[in-house]
C-alpha cells in the first residue's frame, strides 16, 4: 500500500495529527528487504552464512520476541544467485543493518507483474527441427526447463510421460507436496514442483493465503504458470481445443524436455525475494534453461534481482528467457533488458478466429472471438453506447450500465481501463444479449479475442469509430453477431503485437531490446481445472486448455526453442545459443513484406521486433555466433556508470578489476547494434564472431545503411579455415553532417552472408540519450 498526501494545506489540527500517526506508524510497519552481504567477511565462528545472518538480525532486532527460528525475521539466505538474505524488517532495523561495514546494500522487495496450437507448424517445426535435420523427436530428453510462474496443474495432459526415458542423473530437485499437492503427482516429464511464498505472505501481514483461490503449494489456481510451462516444453495432446477454437495437436515447443516449475506468483505479484529464491534453487537444481514470463519497470542491474539472478544462472550455463513486458506500444517500455537475458516481445501467428457484426445499415464488420455459447439467432438488435447517467458507461465498468438502458440489447463498449472480459460481464450482468468492443487509439488496430460469457466481438480503432458513427447518426441502429470459428493461412502474418513492449532500452541505450518477437498472440496451451478461462470468479467454465496473448506466451516459445538449440549443441553457451535465435530471425512476413505493426498497421522497427522472429530451423545452423563470455559482460558492467561495490553485487565476487573495461557499453560481443552519438559524429565498434559451420567457410558484409548515418565494415571479408575459428571485425559509424539532434531513431543491418548462411545484425541509431 502506498499513502500520498494530496494537500494537507488548511486541514484541523486533528486531521494533521491522523497523518503524523499514519506516517509514524508507516515508518515503523514492517516490510520485506533484501540485503546484500560482504560474502567474504562471515566470522569463522560461524559455521554457515545462515548462522551470520541469523545472528546479524537477532542483534539488531527492535522486537526480542523474534529470536526463535519459527519467528526469525529471516526469510530466505540466498547460495547461488545473490550474496545475500531476505528478511522481514522495520525502518529502524533495515538502517541498522546497513550501518554495518558487511553489509553492502538494503533495498526493498521489489513486486513483479506476470505478462500475460498451431505454433509447432507456424515456427517450422515438424517434430523436434523435423526428421531432416537428424535430431529425433527425443532430441531434447536431457534438457530440463525451469519456469517461473504461478505453479503447475500436473493433472493437464501436457505433462504426460509416457514413453520418456529416466530423468537426467544431472537432476537434483524436488517435487514438494503440499495441501492439494503429492510429490507422486510429479514424473519423468514434470520432474520438479516447489513454491516460494515468504514474501508474499509478509507482503500480505503473513495472511497471505486468507483467500479461496491461494494454494501454499505448487499447484497452479491461476493457470498463467501451466500455460506457459506447457508452451515451452508440454507433451503432445491430440484432439486439444480451447472449447472448440483451435482444434488440433497441442504440443510444447520442446516436447521431449523436461519441466520444473517454480512457484513465485500469487494474487498480488511476484516478489523479487521469492524470484531470488527460487533462482537460487533452480540452479543448484540443475536446470539448463530459466523461463521467466514476467517483469516491472526499469532499474540498474544491481537493484533488478531477476537480473542479478540470471547472471547467476548464464555464468552457470543456463540460458535464461524473459517477457519484454505487455506496455507497447509506448516507446522505452521494455523490461528485463539485461543483455545476459533473452528479451521477448510478441507477434501474432497465421491463425484467426474471426467474427462479424452485421449492421443495420447493410455493412460488415470485421473483428475477432473465442465466444463459444449459443449463437444470437437471426434476428438484429438494437445498438447502444455511451448511454446513461454514468459517465463511464463507454467503458462498460462496473456498476457503469443502467439495466432499463440496455436490457436484451447490444452494448457496445470502449476498450480500456478494466479488463476485456469484465467488460461482457458488465454488459451481461445488465440485462444485455451482446457486445462489440471496441478500440479506441491507445490500442489501434490490435485484435486479441477474448472467451467472453455472452456473444461479443472485438473490433479495431478505425472499425470501432464507424461503428460509433454509425450509432450516433442513425435513428434505430442494430446488429447481428455472427461467428465464424478458426481460420488458418492468415495474411499478413506475423505482426507485433500492439501490446507488446517496445525500445530503446533505458537502462542501456547501447544495447537493443527486446532481442527477438515469437508468437504471443491468441496462444492455445495448457490451463488449471481451478479457474475459468476468463479468470473471473462468475466464470464456472472449466477447461484443460485456453488461449491467452501476451509477451508472457512468446517468451516460452523462445525458452523450449532454446531447449533444443541446447539439446543439438550441448557445448554452446547461453550466449551462443541466444545469438543464433537473433542473427538468422526473419523480418518478412508470409507476403513477403516487412514486418509491419499490429498497433497502426506501419512498417514495424528493431525497437519492437528487435532483431525479428525466430526461426528455429535456421538457428540450428546459424554460421556464425556473437559468444560472450562472463568475463566480457564484466567489462560491459565496468564501462556503466557503477561503482564497483554495485558491479559486485551482480556478479558475486570478492573484487571486481575495472582496469580493462569497454570503452562504451556497445562494444560488447552483442549479435544486434544501438549506436548513440551523443553529440559525436562517429562512433566505432569491434565484434568478434565464431565460425560454427563448415570449415574453409568465407562471409562477406553487405550493409544496409540509414539515410542520416555512413557504415563501413573492416575487413569486409571473412575467411574461416577450420570450426571454432574466431574472426574480429570492425564497423565505423559515422553521422552525416547537418543531421540535426533529435529524439528520432533510425535503422539498419550489417550481414555476413555466403550461399548457406545469412548471419544478420539489425542496427539502431539514436542522437540523444532517451
């Protein structure tokens, strides 16, 4: 809870005393912290870091009835992501605690927001890269995929084992039980479930599990954490659909990996202690790729713990996927933009469910639905919007429509503010019999379709205002809905998604994200048998599928594509397998034109689609990799503005020498390019690529350049004798004369190409710091 004084200018006396007490009381209420620790000066006298901790809280504590280990402070020590703890502190402890010369930073618990088939075909995928490739269906048997969510519903048929061989000797995790979960519910697909709540549930005053719909256990009641487990790496399911859209196989991108969940999400976030936590443990569990379908805002590294401990994890191996974040189309909204993470924004697939609203006046609407009841007959009603007293009644909130007003009518409502499918229980709780949202300009032309509980479509802006117009100049408008089911072969696909966050990366403008787009819209995967498709309580639906879009879909395609590339070649690194991902994606959709914008239909950019969309048949085979090795993102950490205490607290170790830093933070090993000028005229970048194709192979650059800036590539050829050969290579860019300092961007690639490889680096440029 947050407390802002609006004015307090004029107020009683007593008023000014209520807000000193509240304040007072603010600063002494409890809430969670996350303390890092001088790793290196625990006294010998204690056996364990655990113990120092313990002890270092027990001396500091304002409250001596939390000495024993059931009432300690301590919430979590953390081994392998962080130097550090958690614990459960006032104002007066966290100062004392950080008066100490061990301990190096305090800062509070930050929360995390989740982001919330046809994709195996979409992606090229036949069975594992398809017989041709060599790689069997069982490719991936010895990957394990860890994935950070709201839980697991082991019960789904995604998690089927059947015919998986035993689990990997390299396995060292656990299958928790718990009030509704058995440890037997786990097997050789879903190897691993535990949940990490302690944060939480101080967050909540240490109710946290007060309501219907918390499980202090792994099971998912949420269905956001087996849907996206399920996408990355679920078995196949024939005869799967989402209450008859979609029909068809539903399968993983990784089938034959295996899954353990990690319970971090709950009713009100992911806190940044329970992430820690459960980061700490999916390495020394063993996991070879992290799947993180969640974010929040912007921070420097050394305060973004899923950051801090997915450095962690890629220094251990492990390649680590995130959501770029559900804030597009706003520019410099992208989230866990570290460049040792595989940032994810989202596209849609060459799939539809289209629907139409036939008007009174004899034209069509075009728009989208996943209604699956009973049709409106043939018979058109009338149209209302914007009608009452209430003055968000376009918004169809609650409380909002007046049931005299639209009684067995159709509503048609504004997108935005509350969610999409509380809109149609509005309209339907009301007295209506149908509903068209549509978009306003905040969401453009983006269709996502919704499950709604009575027949509703969705409908674009442009679509949207005719609409509108439609209603206010006609003096009895109606409307009849009509659905159409599933569609496949839809052109042009895919598009980015309208919601899916965008660049420049504010925390580092010299590094762009998001690094690739997947599918992330109108995704069919796994769901709980807790909760009904829409989410809302009124909603008594159950089904063992649904569709969802978000970025939080797009990142586990990406995270079981990696799962792949890491079964195919187990001797890459995270960076290696992230940059054959980024280097040979596409950028033309399937008519053969740029990939264009879902949020006004313009020729999208890098800083949405980042280097493009995957394709995963290709990354198999890239030619070439940009590898980036720990002690290289070292130097990238000591050419930021850090001190070396904060470079130490992403990379946990006793010291760190900056004496060898990049001269700019874009001289990192990365497979994509942002230039900012900065008041320069040139700036000048040297890469290093490795050879992972053929021997004798030769490359050379083709540039595609932007209008204000010059590129020029030295040497212009590469030639490699043998595999594993490494190849430095240098690009000067150099900003024309008379290009004024504005907030524009512009774009362009650098290719090494030869007849079988096309290895790609999109290019952004920028003059001023955003």
């Amino acid at each position: 809870l947050s407390f802002s004084i609006q004015s307090v200018i004029m107020a009683s006396p007593i008023t000014i005393t209520l807000i000193f007490l509240f304040l007072l009381y603010s600063a002494e209420a409890k809430r969670t912290y996350i303390v890092r620790v001088k790793h290196s000066d625990k006294p010998e006298s204690f056996s364990t870091h655990h113990d120092w901790y313990t002890w270092q809280l027990q001396s500091i504590s304002t409250d001596p009835q939390s000495q024993t280990e059931s009432e300690s402070p301590l919430l979590y020590t953390y081994k392998t992501s962080f130097n550090g703890f958690s614990a459960f502190l006032d104002t007066e402890e966290a100062e004392s605690l950080l008066r100490s010369d061990s301990i190096l930073d305090v800062f509070e618990d930050p929360v995390y927001t989740l982001d919330t088939t046809r994709t195996p075909e979409f992606l090229g995928l036949k069975s594992e890269f398809g017989v041709a490739s060599g790689y069997s269906g069982h490719a991936s048997n010895g990957v394990i995929i860890g994935v950070l969510d709201t839980g697991v519903w082991p019960e789904s048929k995604s998690y089927d084992d059947y015919g998986m061989p035993e689990i990997p000797s390299k396995w060292k995790g656990e299958c928790e039980s718990g009030p509704d979960f058995d440890s037997k519910f786990c097997n050789k697909k879903l190897i691993g479930a535990r949940s990490f709540s302690k944060g939480f549930q101080m967050s909540s005053g240490g109710g946290g599990f007060s309501t219907k719909r918390e499980s202090v256990s792994p099971r998912d009641v949420d269905g956001h954490g087996t849907h996206t487990s399920s996408t990355a790496a679920g078995s196949a399911v024939t005869n799967a659909s989402f209450l008859g859209y979609a029909a068809g196989t539903a399968r993983g991108m990784a089938t034959g990996a295996r899954v353990a969940t990690y319970k971090v999400c709950w009713s009100s976030g992911c806190f940044g202690s329970d992430i820690l936590a459960a980061m700490d443990r999916a390495i020394l569990d063993g996991v070879d790729v992290l799947s993180l379908s969640l974010g929040g805002g912007s921070a420097p590294y050394y305060r973004d713990t899923i950051a801090i401990g997915s450095f962690s994890a890629m220094e251990k191996g492990v390649f680590v996927s995130c959501s770029a974040g559900n804030s597009g189309p706003t520019r410099s909204s992208v989230a866990n933009v570290a460049p040792w993470v595989m940032t994810v924004g989202a596209g849609t697939l060459d799939r539809d469910f289209p629907a139409y609203a036939n008007l009174g006046n004899g034209k069509r609407l075009v728009g989208v639905s996943l209604y699956s009841g009973e049709g409106m007959g043939t018979k058109p009603l009338e149209l209302v919007y914007n009608k009452g007293n209430s003055s968000s009644s376009n918004l169809c909130l609650p409380g909002s429509l007046e049931p005299t007003t639209v009684r067995g009518k159709i509503v048609v409502c504004d997108r935005g503010v509350n969610a999409r499918v509380e809109k149609g229980a509005v309209v339907r709780d009301a007295g209506g019999l149908g509903m068209i949202m549509a978009n306003t300009a905040a969401s453009g032309e983006e269709l996502v379709a919704d499950s709604h509980l009575l027949p509703a479509i969705a409908v674009g802006k442009k679509t949207g205002d005719l609409l509108r117009e439609y209603i206010k100049s006609d003096s009895n408008p109606t409307s009849l809905l009509v659905f159409k089911g599933t569609v496949l072969d839809v052109h042009p696909s895919p598009v980015v998604a309208a919601f899916s966050s965008r660049g420049p990366n504010t925390v580092t403008p010299e590094i762009l994200k998001p690094d690739v787009i997947g599918p992330g819209v109108n995704i069919l995967a796994g769901w709980s048998d807790a909760i009904g498709p829409t989410g809302l309580d009124k909603d008594s639906r159950r089904t063992q599928f649904n569709i969802m879009s978000g970025t939080s879909m797009s990142c586990p395609h990406i995270s079981g594509l990696a799962g792949l590339l890491k079964a195919a070649h187990p001797e890459w690194s995270p960076s290696a397998i992230k940059s054959a991902l980024m280097t040979t994606a596409y950028n033309l959709d399937n008519t053969n034109s740029p990939l264009r914008d879902a949020a006004d239909n313009s020729l999208s950019n890098p800083h949405a689609h980042g280097s493009g969309h995957v394709d995963p048949q290709k990354a198999l085979s890239p030619g070439l990799v940009y590898d980036i090795s720990t002690e290289e993102y070292i130097r990238f950490l000591c050419s930021l503005d850090y001190t070396v205490d904060h470079i130490v607290a992403i990379v946990k170790r006793p010291s760190v020498n900056c004496s060898n830093k990049f001269s700019n933070p874009g001289q990192l090993n990365y497979p994509s390019f942002s230039v900012l000028f900065g008041g320069k005229r040139v700036v000048r970048y040297t890469r290093e690529v490795t050879n992972v194709g053929a021997a004798n192979s030769v490359y050379k650059v083709v540039v595609n350049g932007a209008p204000s800036v010059g590129i020029s590539v030295k040497p212009s050829k590469l030639a490699f004798r043998s595999v594993g050969e490494k190849k430095r290579y240098t690009v000067t860019f150099v900003s024309k004369k008379g290009v004024s300092l504005t907030n524009k961007a512009e774009f362009g690639s650098i290719t090494w190409s030869n007849p079988q490889h096309q290895v790609r680096s999109p290019v952004a440029f920028s003059w001023n710091r955003f």
